[in-house]
C-alpha cells in the first residue's frame, strides 16, 4: 500500500465519453479566425456604386404652335448620389459588418474558454472520484484494526474516530465525484499537466503587446473610432454632376451639349471636425485604459500561477517528508528495539494514509495550475505554446 502511494505524483490518464474535437465553440471559432481575414479582405474588395446615371426627358406642348422637346444622355455623379457618396457608405456598411464579425468572434471564444475550464473542472472531478476511491480502500482495513486494538485496549476512541472521519470523507466524497456528470476532458492537456511545475512564462511585456494586438475588445475599440469619419458634412451636400446630353427643345433643332453642374452648400464643418476630434480622443483613450487593464489582468494571473505552483512544490516537499517518516517507520517494524515501545505499525498506517492525502493535494493542485494557464492563454491567445510559456526544468 505504501509503495502504491509513493509511485507516482503523476495525473493517470482520465477517461471520458466526450470527445475533445465535437466541441461547438472550438470549432466555430478555428472556423472564424481562419474565414476572418478572407471575410475582410472581401468586404473591402466590394465594388461600389460607379455614379453613373442614364437621363432623359421628354414632354409634348398643348399649343398648335409648339412641337415636342426631349433630351436624353449620361450623367456621372462624382459626389452627392454619386461614386464617393456610394464609396461611403460601402465602407459604412463594411464597418458595421466588421464589427458585428469581431462581436460574434468575442462572444465565442468567451463561450470557448469557459468550455475550457469546465474541461479543466471535470477532469478535477474525475481524478477526486479515482483518488477518494484509493483513500477510502486505503482507509477501510485501518478502521478495521483500530477498532480491533480498542477492543483489546490498545487504542482510544479518540484513534478510532479520527481513522473513522478519515474513510467516512473520503467514502461521501467519492460517492459524490464519482455521480459527477461526464463532460469533456482534453488528452492532449497530460503531458503539460505533469509538468506544469516546470512552466515559465514569457516576459510579461510581450503577453501584454500579444494581448492587446489580439484582443477583440481593442479591435473593435478601433473600429468604433473610424465610424466618427462617417459623420455627415459638406462633402454629403455638395453635388458635382458631369454630364453629355443630347436636347431639343420645341421647333429648335435637335443638339448636343456637355458640361458641369455643381452644387456647393453654404455652410461649414468646424462643429462636425470637433466631434470628430473628441471621438477619436475618446477611443484612444479608452484603449490606453484596455491595455492597462490587460497588464493588470496578466500580471495579477502570473503571479497565481506562480503561488499555484509554489503550493504544489510545498505539498511535493511535505510528500518527500512524510515518505522518510514512511520509511523510518517501516524499518522500525522490520527491526524493533526490545528496550523501547514501538507503534510503528500504527505510524506506517497513519503515514500512509497522509501519503494518500497528499497525493491527492498535489494531483489536483497540478489541476489548479492549468485553470490559470488557461485564463492566461485566453487572454493572450498564443497561435503555439511557446508564445506563452516554455517548459525548461529548474
């Protein structure tokens, strides 16, 4: 029993009903980061409006000494109704698609990280199901021989209730993970989960440019500050029509004539350039906050993942501890001293046991560690891992 506790402070592999790859939001969102630059590209290759126009009209006079006038030609609109306007407002409407792309991409990768970290959560489950399992068949045969030794009055009923609070919590725990619902556990999570000690991360002033560059937040922050270009001014009210036409008009001959018009409204955009202004200000600003809040956010995770695995090194250290007590005990039972009173066979019971708890503790503190790498991994959003972290011994 001793030497099964002390194996391994390894995370086993863990079974599961669910497969990693029928996750929806994983794979609608590989889907939208690979469509997300041909979407745009596209949106921005559409081909406005080229301002052309087909003109023509055509009336008959009541009086018996008029005729008929008519005209008909082209006319290209440069401005108002025209080839810029109609440049406009595609940019306009690709804007507002972009946005609303970048919105649902926001959506589903906050979907997708807290698939994640279920993920993360039942696989915790499932190993406390396993490990409570072990402890409570561990502890059992222990419960037997102290009520045993209390019969024979070798032991209190204080020894006896202590080893039967310890089966009873491990027996109701693993009763309760083992009904635990069956999720999602991701494989290729096993070999960064044992050796989550060795993670380090990147600088943090890289995670945070990797962050900022790659958060829809921020994108989207930009895209709002470019719809403060789409304000209407004078440009919107100013018509410039080339146009050719061929025209007669009652008993004149038919002619051709070309020429310009042009319509310029009598006003100014001082009011409009100001809120302009002010707008983009006002986006700036608001992505120098984000990019704040992002290092924080980075910084306040890196240093719980540090103190994670600093636990998890404590708990390794009191496992290292309590085996040589394991060990020292062991070989007092192999070799008494008849001089002395010897309960080293209570000692190895009870050391083992903690042995048990203490695999448990540094399992699922391993655990504890990959919840946190995955909200880091969330917010820089790493294309490989080594974005991220690397994984070099110390």
């Amino acid at each position: 029993m001793t030497g099964q506790a002390l194996t391994s402070q390894l995370v086993p592999p863990l079974s599961s009903t669910a497969q990693a790859d029928a996750s929806v939001n994983s794979a609608l969102m590989d889907r939208l980061e690979q469509q997300r630059e041909g979407f745009f590209s596209r949106m921005d290759g559409l081909v406005p409006f080229n301002g052309l126009y087909a003109v023509g009209a055509a009336d008959q006079s009541f009086m018996n000494n008029y005729g008929r006038r008519y005209t008909f030609g082209l006319e290209w609109e440069l401005l108002k109704e025209g080839l810029v306007e109609s440049r406009r407002q595609m940019q306009r409407i690709g804007l507002d698609t972009k946005t609303q792309y970048l919105q649902m991409m926001r959506d589903t990768e906050q979907r997708q990280v807290q698939e994640q970290l279920l993920a993360v959560d039942q696989m915790r489950n499932k190993l406390l199901a396993t490990l409570y399992q072990r402890e409570a068949a561990a502890a059992r045969p222990v419960l037997d021989r102290r009520r045993q030794e209390l019969a024979a009055g070798r032991a209190t009923k204080a020894d006896v209730a202590e080893i039967e609070y310890r089966a009873e919590r491990a027996a109701l725990r693993a009763q309760h993970y083992v009904n635990s619902r069956d999720v999602l556990v991701y494989p290729q999570a096993q070999e960064l989960i044992n050796r989550i000690e060795d993670v380090q991360l990147q600088p943090e002033p890289e995670l945070v440019e990797r962050a900022f560059e790659r958060s829809p937040d921020v994108q989207l922050q930009a895209l709002q500050a470019q719809r403060a270009d789409y304000l209407p001014s004078m440009q919107d009210n100013t018509s410039v029509r080339l146009f050719l036409e061929r025209n007669k008009d009652f008993d004149r001959n038919p002619y051709n004539v070309a020429g310009v018009r042009v319509r310029i409204p009598l006003d100014n955009d001082k009011a409009r350039d100001s809120v302009v202004q002010v707008s983009r200000e006002m986006f700036e600003q608001q992505k120098l906050s984000m990019r704040a809040a992002l290092a924080q956010r980075l910084s306040m995770l890196a240093e719980r993942l540090r103190l994670k695995q600093n636990d998890m090194r404590l708990l390794q250290s009191e496992n290292r501890m309590v085996r040589q007590k394991a060990e020292l005990a062991c070989y007092r039972l192999d070799h008494p001293v008849a001089s002395l009173p010897s309960d080293a066979d209570r000692d190895v019971e009870e050391l083992t046991l903690r042995l048990y708890e203490l695999q448990r503790e540094i399992l699922t503190a391993r655990l504890d560690v990959l919840e946190v790498l995955t909200q880091l991994s969330a917010l820089v959003k790493p294309r490989e891992p080594q974005e991220l972290y690397s994984l070099s011994r110390r």
